[in-house]
C-alpha cells in the first residue's frame, strides 16, 4: 500500500501539471478534483475525503485570505497612483542615474513585496525605458535587471501570496519568513543584477521609450511622495517582523502591555490592513469611486479572490494527503534520502517548470510538503521559515514559453523567444539556484 501511496501520489502531481497546462483547466479545478482522486484511490473513508477537503478549504482561506487581500489592494494603490514611479526616482538619487541596471533591480526588489511582477514590470516599463534611452544603454540590460529583480521578491518575500500561501500551509511564522526571505533575496538579485550587466548587456535592443521626459516628470507630479509611498509597504513589514522578534523566548518587550500591543499591531492581518488605510491616502485626488466595487479597491479584491481560491484549493488537497497518512510513507524514503533543503526546492522548480505558474507551484510544493515536515524534521519556526523561502527559489526555475511573466518581460522589451530564452530563461535560472544555495547554507547554521 505505501508503495501505492507514492505511486499516487506522483499521478497526482502529473494530474495537476497536465490538466493546466494541455487543457487549460483552471488550477482550482485541477487542485480540488486531484484532492479527491488521491482520496478514493488511496482509500480513504468517503466521509473523511470531504472533511478533509472542506477543512483544509476552510483553513487556508481563514488564515491568509484578509493578508491575500489587503496586500492586493496595497499593490493597486501604488499602481493606479503612481507611487512606483516615485520609489523609483528616490532610488535613482541614491545610486544615481550611471547606474540604471542596478537601480532597476532594487527598485524591482522594492516593488514587488506588494506587487504582482507581471504588474510591476508592465508599471515600470515606460520608466525603464527612458532612463535606458538616455543612459545610452540597451533594454535588453535594464529589462532584464528589472525582471529578475521583481522576481526574486515576489516568490520569495510575503505579503506576495504565493510566499503567504506557502507560509500558511506550512505554519511558518511570517515575520521569520518575510525576514529570511528579504536577506536571501539579496544574492540573487546581486546575481540577477550582475548577470544583467555582464551578459544582457551584450545584446543591443533600442528602447524607443514610449513617454518623454516631459510627460515623466508631469505623471511624478501627480503621484505620492516617496515616503509616502515606500510607507504602506515598508510599515506593515515592520510591524510583522517586531511581533516575530516580541515572540521569542527570551521575550525581550516583556509579558505585559506592550508585548500584548506589538503582537495585535504585527499580526499580519491587523499589520496589512493598516497598511490598507496607509495606501489610501496615496491619491491626489481622492474620489469616493476609488473605493466602490468597480474602482480601486474593487479591482484588487478581484484579483485577490482568484488567488485565494487557488490557494484555498491547494490547502484542501493538502489537507487530503496529509489524512490518508502518505506522510509516514513518504517521510521514511526522502528523511533517508537527506536531500534537507534541497528537497523543497526541486520539487518547486519541477512544477513550476512543467506548468508555468510561480504561485501554483509555490502553493502545490508547499500542500505536498504540509503533512511531511515533521517526518523530515523541519519542525522549528526558522527550519518552516527556510523551507517557504526555498519553495519560493524552486519556483524561479524557470521562466520560459509557458509563464506569462516571460512573455510580458520578452514582449515589453523587445526580444525575440530565442532571446528571451538567453535572457529570461537562464537568468531566472541562475537567481533561482543562487538563493537555493544560500539556503541551504544557511540551514547547517539555523537550523
């Protein structure tokens, strides 16, 4: 039978890659009808099959779906006010205009904590390409610098929903993981930026900005101050991370009043929806449509739910396997196998490369993972944290012709599939096996 088990469950995983990806069926679809496969072929009690699943629905939607919400509606406002482009100009001071590749990359490290990087890229593009016209460089070195600089926050850092998905499956502390994934993020987009410069480079394509200087500086005229900008991202983060640090066992806040106080303002729910109202006042002009069901907010919450039901859905299969027992099975092969770190992150890189979509193969990796941690023996707060982050570097590997994030970028700056292969293809590979490697360091110290 555990033999079987395993058997299953590999079906299970092909199930899901080839029904999105050769019939186009929607991932929730894919998800909720592998969960009850994997439950009646493994046996299980009908009974327990549906419980499983509508617990595990209804747990994941209970845990992450305000957090999915509220950083959607952050990501809006940042968009449709234009606060990105002014997060943009205030890095662009700081390491001056010589120097676009690399105020490309940080300002995509920035951008896409909140943001989707298939919004962030397609935001910041008419930016990208003026300053790269009047740098006189080529958009293949700043696009690329600005995609793998999106890349590597948005699958690795929440309140991105695939690392908060991930974070909520696995009972990762989220400020840890918002933490560990900031500090491994950085490598891989110093490779990501460094590959942009040295490789990219060597690839000339005219940007031919489409917005003049003119009417760059007239959008910067009506968008928010920088601190006003970088506020509704960078303050809820805080926020997480110093209820993760009130947590500790030394408690270093106390056991009273305050510790009570940091821990209500940093959970993420109360943290992110401060952000929410923070956000609000990032308009010139505020118009009460902003917030209806049809502007801002409404559109967010749009987005949101898609993803919230991708990821509710990913929970219920979870939820499957870890009642029909495969844990114990799967635990004594891959605990003797010792691929420690490693293991979350091949099999991250594996769906995300078979079926395109970062946030599927980050909620996928981490609802098989979910019953196995302990069997594996990530069982500490910071051995959850690594896991979610090396999830979120498999599910790097890699961005080719069925990722919509590798048509946006090679579309927008000008390659051809060929080129975006050179480009997209292996730079994603290089920033995604970069940050498997510093987490696996890390782990021989941290965990």
């Amino acid at each position: 039978m555990g033999v079987w088990m395993v058997i299953l469950l590999l079906l299970s995983i092909i199930f899901i890659v080839y029904s999105t990806v050769r019939w186009r069926l929607h991932p929730f679809l894919a998800l909720i009808f592998a969960a009850f496969l994997y439950g009646i072929l493994s046996k299980m009690n009908l009974g327990d099959i549906v419980k499983s699943i509508t617990e595990g629905f209804g747990g994941t939607v209970s845990s992450i779906g305000i957090v999915i919400v509220a950083g959607t509606i952050i990501g809006v406002f940042l968009e449709k006010s234009g606060g990105a482009f002014t997060m943009a100009e205030s890095v662009l001071k700081l390491t001056g205009k010589k120097n676009v590749p690399l105020a490309m990359s940080i300002i995509g490290y920035i951008v896409s904590i909140p943001v989707f990087c298939d919004s962030g890229f397609v935001i910041l593009t008419p930016l990208n390409k003026a300053l790269t016209k009047r740098a006189n460089l080529s958009l293949a070195t700043t696009g690329i610098a600005l995609s793998l600089g999106l890349y590597a926050t948005h699958t690795m850092v929440p309140p991105t929903p695939g690392p908060v998905a991930a974070a909520g499956a696995l009972g990762a502390d989220l400020g840890l993981t918002i933490l560990m994934g900031l500090i491994v993020s950085i490598p891989a987009i110093i490779v990501g930026w460094i590959f942009s410069i040295k490789f990219a480079s060597k690839i000339q394509i005219d940007p031919e900005p489409e917005l003049t200087e003119e009417e760059i500086n007239k959008k910067m005229k009506e968008a928010p101050s920088a601190a006003g900008a970088f506020l509704p991202i960078v303050l809820p983060i805080i926020l997480i991370v110093l209820k993760s640090v009130s947590d500790f066992p030394t408690k270093p806040f106390g056991d009273g009043f305050l510790r009570n106080f940091i821990g209500f303002v940093g959970h993420p729910v109360t943290a992110l929806m401060i952000g929410v109202l923070i956000s609000f006042l990032l308009p010139k002009k505020v118009d009460k449509e902003i917030f209806s069901m049809t502007g801002w907010v409404g559109q967010a919450v749009q987005q949101a739910g898609i993803i919230i039901l991708i990821t509710a859905a990913g929970g219920a299969f979870g939820k499957v396997l870890q009642n029909s027992g495969i844990a114990n099975v799967i635990g004594q092969y891959l605990s003797a196998a010792n691929l420690g770190m490693w293991l979350p992150f091949i099999i991250a890189a594996a769906i995300k490369t078979a079926q395109g979509s970062s946030t599927v193969a980050i909620i996928t990796t981490a609802s098989l993972l979910a019953p196995l941690m302990e069997s594996l023996g990530f069982t500490s707060n910071m051995a959850k944290a690594l896991v979610v982050v090396a999830i979120g570097a498999g599910s790097m590997v890699v961005s080719h012709a069925n990722d919509s994030y590798f048509w946006v970028v090679s579309q927008l700056s000008k390659m051809d599939v060929k080129t975006g292969y050179k480009l997209q293809t292996f730079g994603t590979l290089l920033e995604g096996i970069t940050a498997a490697v510093v987490v696996w360091i890390f782990s021989f110290f941290l965990v």
